[in-house]
C-alpha cells in the first residue's frame, strides 16, 4: 500500500482529459498535487525546462513522493504519409519528453524513499503500446517506446526504493482524439469512461502495483 495522504505529487499534463482527472483524484484522496502542462506555460520538451519544473515543486513543497506523466498528443493517417515534422513532435512529447521527467526525478523520488515513502512513476502508454493500430503507427510506436523504456528502467528504479507503474487503458472518452496534431480521428468504438480510468490508476496507485494492462480497464 501507498498512502497517498500528504504525499507531493506532479502530474504533468494535468489540463488534459485524463491528467487533470487523475489530478483531482489523488487531491481527493489527500496528496499534495503540484499541477504541470503547456497551457499554464511548461513546455516539457527539453532537459532544461523539465529540470525547471522538478526544482520549483521540490523548493515549494521540500519533496517529491510521485510523478505523474499524462501529457500527449496523437496524429492520425496512413503510414505512407506520415511527415517528419509529425514523427518528431509525436516521439518528443510521448517518449523522449517522458523519459527526462522520469531520468531527472530520480534524485527526488530516491530522496523520498530513503525519507522512508514509496515514491512512484505513472506513465500512460495506452493499449497501442500492446497492439499498434492501423492508421495510427507513428502515434503507436511511440507510446510503445516508452513503454519499453518503462519496464526496463522499473527494474533499476526498483532498487532505489522507485515504483514505475505503466498504464495501458483502451481508447477513453476524452478530447485527445478531437485535437490532433495531423490526420482526422476514425470512428472509434465506445469509449472507456475517463472518471473510471482515472480511479482505476489511482486505486492502482494506493494499492502498491506495479501493471496496468488494458485487460485491467
């Protein structure tokens, strides 16, 4: 278990769909949220500002217990039209950006953990990660690449007292998919409900695990 009362945690992305869901939860449940997104002027797009962020939540709150990474954008189209300039804006905000918060936090989270809290990385790869969609393959492969990353560097993050849990849910009911940055969105079956996503990764979170596949959506 993890308690999430007093616990200081980022979540970046929180003015999206999910984000600012999940946000809202863990306030509920009692923890200190440090809110992070592009629209209140943090572009996380490079090691500097990403640095920027972490240090001004620890100078604020004197720790860092948790890190939530749910900022991300999608692009729709065929593979064989895919242009550069997508391919590169999809992998910085879904993978490299992701991978820096969760390098540069782990001074603070193995901080928290020596300080005797259970420090935890969430990440949102989303079941695309599991299995890549047509029509979707640049947005696919990289949510996938940070899915690959996350297991392999749970591993190590384990041994500093570092729980990174990845969360792979189905396509949710929220804005993501009207706001791409290339391609039109196709019809999607019903969505999953973003409240209950939400909840689920929370409850995930309170609960000590350490997967969320898209069967535990």
């Amino acid at each position: 278990m993890t308690t999430l009362q007093g616990a200081v945690v980022l979540v970046v992305g929180a003015s999206g769909g999910l984000g600012s869901r999940i946000a809202d939860q863990l306030a509920g449940n009692g923890a200190i949220v440090a809110r992070s997104s592009k629209s209140m002027g943090h572009d996380l797009r490079t090691p500097s500002a990403i640095q920027a962020v972490l240090d001004a939540t620890n100078a604020r709150y004197g720790r860092l217990d948790g890190l939530v990474v749910a900022s991300g954008v999608v692009a729709f189209g065929a593979a064989s039209e895919l242009e550069a300039a997508t391919v590169d804006e999809l992998f910085a905000v879904n993978t490299t950006g992701p991978i820096d918060l969760i390098t540069q936090s782990q001074p603070y989270l193995a901080a928290s953990a020596r300080e005797g809290r259970e420090p935890f990385v969430v990440t949102l790869s989303g079941v695309v990660a599991e299995a890549p969609v047509a029509g979707l393959a640049a947005y696919s492969a990289s949510k996938a690449g940070l899915a690959a990353f996350v297991v392999a560097a749970a591993r190590e993050y384990r041994r500093a007292g570092i729980r990174i849990l990845d969360a792979r849910p189905g396509h949710t009911g929220t804005a993501l998919s009207e706001h791409p940055i290339a391609g039109t969105a196709p019809r999607f079956g019903a969505a999953l409900d973003p409240d209950l996503v939400a909840a689920r990764i929370v409850t995930a979170i309170a609960d000590g695990e350490k997967d969320l596949p898209s069967t535990a959506f």
